[in-house]
C-alpha cells in the first residue's frame, strides 16, 4: 500500500510544486511538509482535508487507502446525479465505494 508521504510527494511533484509552496499553503515549514512526506509526521485530520482539497483528490487516495484520485462528488457529477443529495447520502455513496474497491482487490 502506497503510504501518505508517497502520496503527498508524487501529488505536489506532478503539480510541479516544491515543498516550500505546500508550506506556505498549510501555513506550516518546509520540514513539516518533508517530514509529512518521509512518514516522520502525520498531519491532522483538517490538514489532509485542505491537502485533498487542494490536489483535487479524495482523501482516501491521498492516505493511499484507494487507487481512485476523484472525490465521491465528481464522480456523482459525472453521471449528473447527486446535485439534489444531502451531505449524508454523499458520504453514504463514499462508503460504499471504498467497499466495493476493497471487495474486489483494489485497497
């Protein structure tokens, strides 16, 4: 399984962004950010949320529990449902995605 910092760091390298630029995103220093990306440090749970945010990623890729960057909301999108859904049913389809990519091999 691909680890967080591996994640980060093939994340901020295909945006062709250095460490300091992801520092100065999290308000945090240039070692936070290696640190975060050698798996000596483990950001809270708002900072991952703002990472995914910001990559545009589902927080499940970017702690390397899924092989599927886009978050639950994209993919509704994509298929044009989802627009009237409530908070809960989009976590709920979240759920079930992680399920189904677990069920069948993809962690």
């Amino acid at each position: 399984m691909v680890s967080f910092g591996e994640r980060l760091r093939f994340l901020r390298e295909e945006r062709k962004l250095g460490q300091k630029e992801v520092g100065d995103l999290l308000d945090v220093s240039v070692s936070s950010v290696g640190k975060y990306e050698n798996g000596e440090r483990t950001p809270s749970p708002d900072t991952i949320i703002k990472l995914a945010d910001f990559f545009d990623v589902s927080a499940d890729f970017l702690l390397g529990r899924s092989e599927v960057r886009e978050p639950a909301e994209k993919i509704l999108a994509r298929f044009n449902i989802g627009k009237d859904l409530p908070e809960k049913a989009l976590k709920e389809f979240e759920e079930v995605k992680n399920y189904i990519l677990h069920k069948y091999g993809h962690k």
